[in-house]
C-alpha cells in the first residue's frame, strides 16, 4: 500500500475514536499508534496534520496531539451575485475579455483517489526526487549566516550566476533574474511583453498552463503547428505576418507535450523570423535537466545563441527536484530586462531567500550531478518500459515521436474517438491520464492523451496502468 493510502485510511480510523475524547484531551502517543495500527511514524505524523487541517485536532510540538474544541457556528452565507458583473465588465472594455481556466493546469496537479495509477501527474513521483539531499542542503542553508534576512530584488547573486553558466554564450548573471518557479516566470513575461489584447503566437500543440496564462492577461494564442522537429518556420512566419503579434512562445527542447526537439536547421530560422517580425522569442527551457541517457548531446539554449536580445529565456529547477522546490530563472538583454524586472518586484517582491540558498546548496553539491545521472537512467527506462507495453497491448494508439528526454508520451487516439469518454472510463479503471484537448488553443486535428511515465512508483506501476488503460479502451472504442 502506498503512503498515501496508509494516510487517508489511519485518519478515517482515528476520525470516529476522537468522539471518546473530551475537547482539548489529549489523544494516544504517536509512538502508541504506531504501535497499534502498525504504520510508520511518518503516516501517524501526516494522518494527525489531516485531522487538524480539518479542524479535528490540535498538534503541540512536544506535547502531542488533542482533541480540537468544537467549531464555532458558521457565519451567514453572503451574497456575491454582484461579483458576475464586476468580473465580466472588462468584457465591455476589452476585445477580448479575461478568463481564468486553472483545468488544464489541475489535471497534473490533482492527486488522484488513492489507488489510481497517476498517469496523469506533471512531476517526478517522491521516489525519484533527491529528497535527502534536498533536505541536507535545506538544513545547510538553514545554518547560513543571514539566510532569513531580505535577499537582493533580482536574486541571490550566486544562484543567478549559476543559472547563467547553464544557458551559456554570453549570458551574464547581471541579465538574470530569480523567479518563483517557471509558472511564474512564464506570467511575468507575457505580462511584460504583450498587452492585454494582443495576439500572441504559441506553438500547437503546447502547455496548458501557458495557455491560461495567456488567457488571464487578455491576450489572444494564436497556434502555429509543431512536427517532430518542433515549431514550423513557415506557418510561423505567416502566423507572424497574419496577426501582427510580438510574441512568440517555443519549448525548443522536448517540447511539451510531442517531446519534439527544435531541429538544427531551424533554430536560427526561427530567430530570424522573430527579429524580422520585431517581435520576442520566450524559450520555456523547462526539462533541460530531464534528458534521458540516450539522449546525445543536448543542443544548447536558443538564448545562447542570440546575441540581439530577442530571446526571453525561461528555466527551473522544480521539474528536476521536486514541485516545493520553486525556484527558476528569466533571462534576458537589452531594456525589456528591466520591465521584467519591475513587473516581478510588484508580484512577488522576491522569492524567498531560504529557498534561493537551499537551491544554491543543493547544485553546488556532489549529490547533484549523481542524482541527475540516476534520474537520466530511470527516465530512459521508464520510457522503454511504457512504449514496449503500449505497443504491445494498446497498438491502435498512435506514438509518432518517442522522445528522449522529459517525463511523458503523446498518443493519437483513432479517429472519432470520444477523448473525453476515454478519460473518464480510464479513472473507472483505475487509471489517470491527461486528455488532449487542453493542449490546443484552437480545436485540435484529433483526439489525444499524454501519459507520465514519472509521476509512478515503477515498472510495476506502469504495467499495471497500461493494462487498466487497456479495459477503458475495450469498454469505450468497441464497436456499437
């Protein structure tokens, strides 16, 4: 059984015994529970912070856990008709109006009901984060002098030197900024570069998140095509040219969701068409560090190869680590630096400097390059272990590109298919995926599902997923 079920099966046991308690009695040791259901102290400590998030329990350090006192009547419901008015008046204001859709983002970031396989996750599973390390370098960082002091607007200066080094040419620190994430890179970008309004050109498919980003400023995503060598220079030159937009947003490398790599011989294409467009390149560089081991030679990053400023550069650290480790990077030359710069001060101020050092920890140590290593070697073979099962017991759904490097695969269902009945019949077979509809800005050529390979506990987790996903499809695509 899995943490996560021991968890939410030890609260669901202790949630009827607290009736025994008087309010503000203290409940049995964690040792004596332990003792008795026979779980690890760490699902007692997490079953207990579950009763208290709920209002159930009171923990004091040291001196255990207690009945919480009965909650207070809840206040009157008020009325917040009004509030359809005031969030749609831009409507009347604005060409396009604002909406904020978190689906597409959710669907990755949504446990499952315990005991689903999580094919559906956008992160690695706990058994692949380098938590230990993680934690020595936390606690290293912890002991720093002035680590809880306010750290420099722009970042702490040897984090920023260190995401420079990674992106190469010419990149200083002094064009670096520390962000909160790559999410919230990504919003301080379109927020700095496009109006609300305005068109903005995005690779198709592409990430959901990015999309709702988009959305939310107002802006328009105007889609240009990607093949297996990434976004066509064509059709984003007359995307270009037919919008009139300044923006443009590539994941050059393992794109998301295809996988696809942006070919050599069109790297400097796309440069130059953004630069003859007047327009910005924002390169979400966000899997760099999740090459697979028979990946070769990574190409490196478009800003390395841009000299005039056109390229806005996006990277993290999270999709590496683990999802609390939010902590990324923008780089970028020349005057729209310090528009970047001013629109992240006024969001966030600054990330927290107890993460910046903890980061800053965690890449300068020897546990680093090895756990990268690994990772890269179970990436590889996690892959090789889900393709070999879906060709042998899913062949009717297409894989046209394998990649060698991120976390997931891009299937294309047969044609007519109902995406969403898939989906929904996968989660009664036990199994989460992501549909592909989220994935497109327009209405998409066909049906599609992108499946994780790194959100699971292994092999055996996978096989097992792909044989649930096997059900779902003979209960949905038979024949009527």
């Amino acid at each position: 059984m899995n943490e996560r079920s021991s968890v939410g099966e030890l609260a669901n046991r202790l949630r009827p015994e607290l009736d025994r308690y008087s309010p503000g009695e203290k409940l049995p040791s964690s040792r004596a529970l332990v003792e008795r259901f026979r779980v690890s102290p760490v699902t007692v400590s997490r079953a207990l912070a579950r009763l208290a998030a709920e209002g159930l329990v009171v923990t004091r350090p040291g001196a255990g856990a207690f009945r919480a006192e009965p909650r207070a009547m809840a206040p009157a419901v008020g009325d917040t008709a009004w509030q359809e008015v005031a969030l749609s008046a831009d409507a009347v204001a604005e060409a396009v109006p604002r909406s904020v859709d978190a689906s597409g983002v959710l669907v990755s970031l949504a446990a499952p009901p315990a005991g689903v396989v999580e094919f559906n996750g956008g992160y690695l599973h706990p058994s692949l984060q380098p938590e230990r390390a993680m934690g020595e370098a936390l606690s290293r960082a912890g002991r720093r002098p002035g680590v809880w002091a306010r750290p420099p607007v722009d970042g702490v200066p040897e984090l920023r030197e260190w995401f420079a080094r990674g992106i190469g040419g010419a990149t200083t620190a002094a064009e670096v900024l520390i962000a909160a994430g790559g999410q919230s890179a990504l919003t301080t970008a379109l927020r700095a570069l496009a109006p609300p309004g305005a068109p903005v050109l995005v690779e198709s498919p592409t990430y959901p998140g990015m999309l709702a980003i988009a959305r939310a400023a107002g802006l328009r995503p105007v889609p240009v095509p990607v093949d297996a060598d990434g976004v066509k220079p064509g059709l984003l030159a007359d995307a270009f040219r037919a919008s009139g937009a300044r923006v443009v947003v590539c994941q050059p490398l393992f794109q998301n969701p295809t996988g696809a790599v942006l070919a050599a011989g069109r790297r400097r294409e796309v440069l130059r068409i953004a630069r003859d467009a007047g327009a910005f390149v924002i390169e979400d560089d966000f899997v760099r560090r999740l090459a697979h081991a028979d990946a070769g030679p990574l190409p490196p990053p478009l800003a390395a190869e841009d000299p005039d400023g056109v390229v806005v550069h996006v990277c993290s650290l999270t999709k590496a680590t683990s999802p609390s480790l939010r902590v990324g990077a923008l780089a970028a030359r020349g005057p729209v630096l310090e528009r970047l710069r001013a629109i992240q001060i006024v969001d966030t101020f600054f990330v927290a400097r107890p993460l910046q050092e903890a980061a800053l920890e965690l890449v300068g140590s020897p546990a680093w390059p090895r756990h990268l290593r690994a990772l890269s070697m179970e990436l590889k073979n996690r892959r090789e272990i889900m393709t070999a099962a879906l060709r042998l017991r899913l062949p009717e759904l297409a894989l046209p590109h394998v990649p060698s490097g991120g976390y997931h695969l891009w299937l294309r269902l047969p044609d007519g298919t109902d995406e969403s009945a898939l989906v929904s019949g996968a989660l009664r077979a036990g199994v989460a995926v992501t549909p592909g509809r989220p994935y497109f800005s327009a209405e998409p050529p066909a049906a599609h599902l992108r499946l994780s390979f790194a959100a699971v506990a292994g092999e055996g987790e996978i096989a097992e997923g792909v044989r649930r996903l096997r059900a779902a499809c003979d209960e949905v695509l038979r024949p009527r």
